[in-house]
C-alpha cells in the first residue's frame, strides 16, 4: 500500500496581494524545482496564501508580479482570497509575513498556534504596497531568503 505525504502551507498577509502572493510562488517554485533550484526531500507540499483583511479576487499587484518573475516565481495569475478559519483548520503550516498577521491567526484559531510562526524568524516583511518597484525587490529578496531557512527547517 503506498501513502502519499501532502504538506499543506499556507503563506499570510494582510490584503494577499503583494507579499503572501510572493511567498506562495516563490515557494512553489522552489519546492517544484523551478528557477530557485530544487528542495530536496520535499515531494507533496501544496501551497497557498491568503489576507487577514483581503477582498476575494483581486490580481497580484504589479510591483509583485515583477518581483516575482525576477527571482523565477510566475505569480501573474493570483486572485486574493479572504483568510478563513477552514484554510487555517486545513494548513499543516501557517507562515505569516508579520507579528500581527500571526496575531490575526491565532484570534481566529487560538487551536493553530503550535503551527503558525512568522516567515521571516528574525523581522517581519515589510509591506511594499503602493512603494517603488525597490521596495517589491527588497520585500521579495527577504521572503526567498526566509522560504529557503523554512524549507531547511521541514526538509526530512
């Protein structure tokens, strides 16, 4: 009989246009072996994103599209999506892009704190809505460098 391990993460931020986005991809990207190399030890991860205070179906912004792109991360297709207490039920792990989007979290589903930390263990990502294509780059550089000490962290 065979089993097949699915980890499911789920990346947040506030409106789930710019940074969870990016973190979504780039991860998928990553973890498929895309641009960023590859993760070893790391079949079966689905990943997702959403907002603490997102409307549903709104595109990745611009800034974050191009961010993206120049790191191998194809994010043009993203349609935000209201973080519900469901996706946190149904996420393995929750990385969140701030202190209080973790805080967000856990005041819907105090049960999903053994689960949800912040990406960035160190700072939170700040948010580079509406700045300079500079500020998309710096955001996207820090959440790739974030994702790759997270993989390390789940890799078997």
């Amino acid at each position: 009989m065979l089993f097949v391990m699915m980890l499911r993460v789920l990346m947040v931020c506030t409106g789930n246009t710019c940074r969870s986005p990016m973190a979504e991809g780039l991860m998928r990207s990553l973890v498929d072996g895309g641009a960023l190399g590859s993760a070893k030890g790391l079949d079966g991860v689905e990943v997702s994103s959403a907002g603490v205070f997102a409307g549903a179906g709104q595109p990745a912004s611009d800034g974050a599209v191009e961010a993206a792109r120049a790191l191998g991360a194809d994010i043009g297709g993203h349609r935000s999506r209201p973080l519900t207490r469901e996706m946190v039920s149904d996420a393995d792990v929750i990385y969140t892009m701030t202190e209080s989007h973790r805080h967000a979290v856990l005041a819907m589903a105090p049960e999903a704190a053994t689960k949800t930390q912040r990406l960035d263990a160190l700072r939170d990502v700040d948010d580079p809505f509406g700045g300079p294509a500079a500020a998309y780059e710096a955001a996207a550089g820090q959440v790739r460098g974030a994702i790759e000490s997270r993989l390390k962290e789940l890799a078997p």
